[in-house]
C-alpha cells in the first residue's frame, strides 16, 4: 500500500486497483478511515481534529488524488503528494 503523504503523523495510503468509489485511506495512531475523495464521506474512526486536517488536505488536493486514484487503478506507481503546511 503506497503511502502518498504525511503531515502531523496522518499518513495517508492508496491501494492499486482498490474498491470503488474512489477513496484513500488514513491512520494516525491506532485509528484508522477511508475518505471518498468526491463528497468527503469517512468510513471508520478519527479524532475530530485530524478529520478536519485531512479535508483541509483534500480541498487542496483532490486533483492529484484523482490522478493518483486513476494510475493506481492502471496499475501504474502513484505520485506522493505534498502534506499540509
């Protein structure tokens, strides 16, 4: 599962040729989610504040992470995307 990013241990993954819809997947600690890139749905369980970090980082970046949802269900590497500041 290659991991695409990290910022305030959040480490953010994809998985190649993953389950529809696209999605990336979170952990911090011993938490763990995905998010649906299209709407922000969260399947699993976060700390209120890490939620609202990763929907910052995904406003900023969901098209790169479309890019990246795109390759990887192509079988092809995904490009690491740069953390929140």
């Amino acid at each position: 599962m290659p991991q695409i990013s990290e910022f305030y241990g959040i480490a953010i993954y994809m998985y190649i040729n993953d389950h529809q819809p696209p999605h990336f997947h979170v952990k911090y600690n011993d938490y763990e989610a995905f998010v649906n890139i299209d709407n922000g749905v969260v399947k699993g369980e976060l700390p209120r504040r890490v939620i609202n970090l990763v929907f910052e980082w995904l406003d900023a970046h969901k098209d790169e992470l479309m890019d990246n949802w795109k390759r990887l269900q192509n079988y092809e590497s995904p490009i690491k995307i740069k953390p929140l500041d």
